[in-house]
C-alpha cells in the first residue's frame, strides 16, 4: 500500500488549533498517513503535551497581541518579525508531498502558494468565508480572514452548517467519564488577566471554580481553585464540572456543547471571530453570553439548569477517509457535499433527531 505523505501546518496561538489538530493527528495515523508538522504562532518552550506529533518544527510565525480580553492589530503587527516570517516563507521546502493541509498556519500556506502546490484548508476560520452569523465583520476582517493562511480549498467546521458546505466540528475522544458535578464550574479566559478573573469569582462562595491560565500556579484558596496548563487535568475537569465559562473560541464551546455542560463565554473585544461565534452561540441557544462579566450575571447563570447535550460523528475521521481517496489535484469543494450531508445527518441534538 502507498504511504501518503503530508505535511500539515498549525496554528499555535491558542490551544483549539492544536486540540484539533490531535484529533487529526489520531485518524491520519490510524489510516497509515505520514505526517510532518509544523507549528507558528508561539515561542517553543510554551507548547505542550505535543508527543503525539513526533519530530514537529516550530516557526515564530505571527501572534495576535491581547491585553485584557482586548485583540490590539497595531501592536500585533509592531511586534511580529515580518522579515523573518518571509525568510521561513521562503526556505520551507514543501515538495515531495502528496497533500499539504493547513489549520490557518501562515508559513506552510504561503510557501505552498509560492511552490504553487494546492493546500487544503481545514479549520473553524474557514467557516467564516460563507454567509454564517458574523459581527465585526468588515472588508478588512474578511481579507485578513481569507488571505492570512490562504488555502485552495477551505474546508469550515462549526457548530451547525447554516446551509453551507460546512463541517461539523472534530470533537477529541475521550475517556473520562462525563460526571456533571453540581457546583464545579471550569473556567478559561486565557486573554484576561488572572487578577482580573480572581476578584470577579471571589464573592460567588456557592460554587467551586477551575480555573486555567498561563500566570496560574496549582493553587487552592477555598473556593477558587488555580491550575497551570495541563492536557489531562483540564480534561478532567471538564469532564467533572457541570459548566463553562470560556472565551469565545471554538474547540471548548465544541466540546462542553457535546457533553452537555451550561456554557457561558464572554468574546474577546474588537475579534471579529471571537465575537461572531458568540453571536451564533446565543442564537444557536448553546451559551448565555456577556461581553462585560458581572458578579449579578454570572451568579443567575449558575442556576440555569443543564442543557441537553449535542451528538456530533466522528468528523476526524470520515474527513480523513475522504482526503486520502483522492490526490490534491482532484480534490473539489463540489466534492464535500455528500460528506457534509452525511455528517449533518449523523448529528442528534435534544431528543437526538438528525440536525437537517
């Protein structure tokens, strides 16, 4: 059997690019798949639990500036090295593979449109080049959307297709038991600051909170309890606690939505992604939203009760099927139809009718 040889390119800003990317790592592997990867968008030393990619490669790439739940574009690109950014453009080598695949990481996209090879995007931003609910958008948001990572096909994920050729999301295996604790509340805002988050839990005594930012140390102080990044303690928590309070990204929405946690998430400010996924959340009915957490607000959210969970397939896996049939030359978005029909239809939500 011929080995299929790739080379995949991740975005490293945030954790969701990289939590999709296991899932994907896991089928390629499974399907006998050779994989090169790359990561951009985060100094090397701070990523984690990353065995599963073997010999992986790091660039600096580029990395959104935030401060205080705030996304600031002119100190981004004050900051980035563009002159490196293109010197790592132009020396990644990116033949001898079968399929390059991209999770909007900016280096492999570009050296593989520079070498004129076809790229396969796969990410939740891909989603955001069909008509789906947006705010903040603006002509410039959408170039930048478009042409950051550029990809010949864009293959979306979200949490409903709006009628568009749009995934359901890759949601990770797991095999913690799914426990609902009343009480214990798991909480990330990594773009806030921890001080900030701290004094806004402080008073709501009533409930146990987990919380997960890069300044914490493992820390217990009654009923706030900190906690470093860690792969497997955050997925223990998750899976114990009977909620979320998140940012607005994708991969963590997914997967409390699957388990059916409550879900409240305040969208970083002035991010037009962070804030179009809350607006679909809230329309959608999978999350309570705030743009400024309160004490009042986050206390009547705790009592809402549970929500019924979401059912999606194995995404990972019937995508990683469908690419490997066919090289990258015959690969068409017309392609992606019946296996977005199919996907949709596997999806039960509520008394788990098929999500039409």
């Amino acid at each position: 059997m011929t080995v299929v040889k790739i080379l995949y390119g991740v975005q490293g800003t945030g954790n969701g690019h990289i939590t999709r990317a296991r899932i994907m790592a896991r089928e390629l592997s499974a399907a006998g798949a050779d994989v090169d990867w790359v990561f951009s968008g985060r100094a090397p030393e701070a990523y984690f639990d990353m065995d599963c990619f073997g010999d992986y490669r790091c660039f600096q790439g580029l990395t959104l500036v935030t401060l205080k739940g705030r996304v600031f574009m002119g100190k981004t690109l004050i900051q980035s090295n563009l002159r490196q950014l293109w010197r790592d453009v132009k020396n990644l080598d990116v033949s001898g593979y079968d399929l390059i695949i991209n999770d909007f990481e900016p280096i492999t996209a570009w050296a593989a449109k520079r070498a004129g090879r076809p790229v396969i995007g796969l990410s939740h931003q891909n989603a955001f080049q069909y008509r789906i609910p947006k705010r903040g958008n603006n002509p410039a948001v959408s170039l930048f959307m478009r042409y950051f990572a550029p990809t010949d096909l864009p293959i979306g994920c979200h949490w409903h297709h709006f009628g568009q050729p749009i995934l359901p999301p890759l949601i990770e295996p797991s095999h913690y038991p799914n426990d609902n604790q009343p009480g214990d509340y798991l909480v990330y805002l990594p773009f806030g600051d921890l001080n900030d988050t701290l004094a806004l839990l402080t008073p709501l005594t009533g409930a146990d909170f987990y919380i997960y930012h890069q300044d914490a140390r493992h820390e217990d102080r009654g009923h706030l309890h900190l906690r470093p990044f860690s792969r497997e303690g955050f997925q223990q928590d998750l899976h114990r606690c009977e909620g979320v309070i998140c940012s607005a990204g994708f991969e963590l929405p997914s997967e409390a939505i699957q388990l059916g946690k409550k879900l409240l998430v305040q969208p970083v400010r002035k991010q037009m992604e962070q804030q179009s996924n809350a607006l679909a959340l809230k329309q959608l009915g999978y999350a309570e939203v705030s743009q400024n957490l309160d004490e009042a607000f986050i206390a009547a959210w705790l009592s809402q009760p549970l929500p019924a969970p979401v059912r999606y397939p194995n995404t990972a896996q019937a995508l990683v099927q469908w690419l490997l049939k066919k090289d990258a030359s015959q690969l068409a978005m017309g392609d992606l139809g019946a296996l977005r029909d199919q996907l949709w239809q596997e999806t039960r939500t509520g008394d788990y009718p098929a999500l039409a």
